[in-house]
C-alpha cells in the first residue's frame, strides 16, 4: 500500500491547519521531553513567532539507562495540548505502549513512533487501528525495506496518514551521534508516496551542523525537518548537550529559511 507504484500520487496529510507533504515545507520543533508548562510554553511561544505549525514534546521517554528521566507521561501529553492550544499549534508525542494510544490521542494529534519501536509490531498494528496520523521513525539499524514494511503495518490497519523519518543509523563514526543517512531521502520518496522527514538533531547529535544537514535533506527532496528546541538545554532532563536554545533556533531558522530550500 505504501508503495509509489500503487499510488503515484504523493501522499499529503492533514495536521489541523498544516499540510504536510504538500507544497509547503513544514519544521517540527520542541523540547526532547515535556518538562514542565513553563519550559514547554517558552518553546510553544518561540514556535508561534517563528511561524512552525508543529510541536514536538517527549511524554514517554525511550531512555538508555532506567535511571535516567522517563518522562511526565499523561500529565505531560496534557501539558502539550495546554500549550498546543494556547499558540494554535499542532502537537506529537512519542506512544511507546498500545495500551496509552486511546488515551494518548485524546491530546495530541501525531502520534510518534520511536526509532527503539519501528519493529514493535503490536504497536504498529495498535497505530493503525487508529485515524490519527502517525510520524514512523526508522529504526537504529532498520533497512529501507523494514522501514516501509513497518509503515506498511499501519497502513494496512486503515490508518493511512502515515509520515516517514529518517533520524540516522547506527555505524562505526563516532563524531556524530548517528548517521544520517541522506540517501534514504530519495530513495523513500521513489519508492514510497507518503511524506518523508529528516530529524537533524538525533541523526547527528551536533548543534553546529544542524543547518547544513537540515539544508542537504531539503535539497534531496524531505518534505520537512524535525529539530530539538529548549529554553535552557544545559538543564535538560533529557539530550541535553543537542537541543537548540530559542536564539539558536532562531538562527536556525533563518539559515534554513534563507537558503531557498524550505518551500
Ligand atoms: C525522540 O524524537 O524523542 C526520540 C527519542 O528519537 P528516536 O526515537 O529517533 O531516538
Ligand atoms: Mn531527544
């Protein structure tokens, strides 16, 4: 179903008031995780002023030690619809259960997929069950072929509105946090219809490369950028050496904005 040869059509999803695949470029940008209302509503207020349509915010947090932040869970999927509301802006958290999507979609209106989870098949399936769209995250080692496979789970459960993100691979390089696989671009939107974002921030984990690579996933054809934003990242609870503080994210912004690139 996912494939361009059943539908050669591009695939445009409609996320409140934002179109996303469309003509337009569209920027995702929040905080890692929901730390708080305040912290969450300086980076709504940010994101309103600069004209980005989507907020992203972390809930349930996939992290690498059990001792570190979790996440605020429900409480912070409410604290992102208070905001998203607030500013008029659309909102998409990280479900890692499909026990919490029924509750979950009550607050926001993308639900993400995490990288850890691409070969969660329960809750792909979970996803699909609803009509809520759905941001799919490639997996730290998943191919082109088990990243559209997994897409594939949800579509074939009715839920059509399914983006994909590439958010870079695992290899040998240590200078980036990831890979990010630029390839991956073209190649998913040959084979695929449905919209296809880079997520700067995890892929390379650098704040000083962010532009360029934002900049190479436009020129190769991504239908948008996800980047980490915070008010304060040295006091993260999460990412806290990768998050963009509000000047750099503005700065950031001009500098994709003013290369052309960003439709
Ligand atoms: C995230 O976007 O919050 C995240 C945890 O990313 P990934 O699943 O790509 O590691
Ligand atoms: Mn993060």
């Amino acid at each position: 179903i996912v494939s361009r040869k059943n539908q050669p059509d591009s695939t445009v999803i409609k996320v409140k008031d934002t179109l996303v695949g469309g003509k337009a470029s569209i920027m995702v940008a929040g905080p890692c995780s929901v730390e708080s209302y305040q912290q969450t509503r300086e980076v709504g207020a940010a994101l309103k002023e600069a004209g980005v349509p989507i907020l992203r915010g972390g809930a349930f947090k996939p992290r690498t030690s059990p001792y570190d932040f979790q996440g605020l869970g429900i409480e912070g999927l409410q604290i992102l619809k208070r905001v998203g509301d607030e500013f008029g802006l659309a909102t998409i958290s990280e479900i890692v259960d499909p026990r919490h999507l029924e509750e979950a979609i009550q607050y926001i209106d993308i639900i993400q997929i995490g990288a850890r989870n691409m070969h969660n098949f329960e809750l792909l399936k979970a996803a699909g069950e609803t009509r809520t769209p759905v941001l799919l995250k490639r997996g730290l080692a998943a191919t082109m072929e088990e990243f559209l496979h997994a897409a594939e789970y949800i579509v074939s459960r009715g839920n059509t509105q399914v983006m994909l993100i590439e958010r870079g691979i695992r290899t040998y390089e240590k200078w980036t946090r990831n890979t990010l696989d630029i390839s991956a671009v073209p190649i998913l939107k040959k084979e695929s219809h449905l919209p296809v974002l880079v997520d700067v921030t995890h892929s390379t984990g650098r704040k000083d490369i962010l532009a360029p690579c934002a900049k190479a996933a436009l020129a190769a054809g991504a239908d948008g950028i996800m980047v980490e934003v915070h008010p304060n990242p040295a006091v993260a609870l999460s990412d806290a050496q990768q998050q963009l503080n509000i000047p750099e994210f503005n700065k950031f912004m001009s500098e994709v904005k003013e290369s052309g690139l960003f439709k």
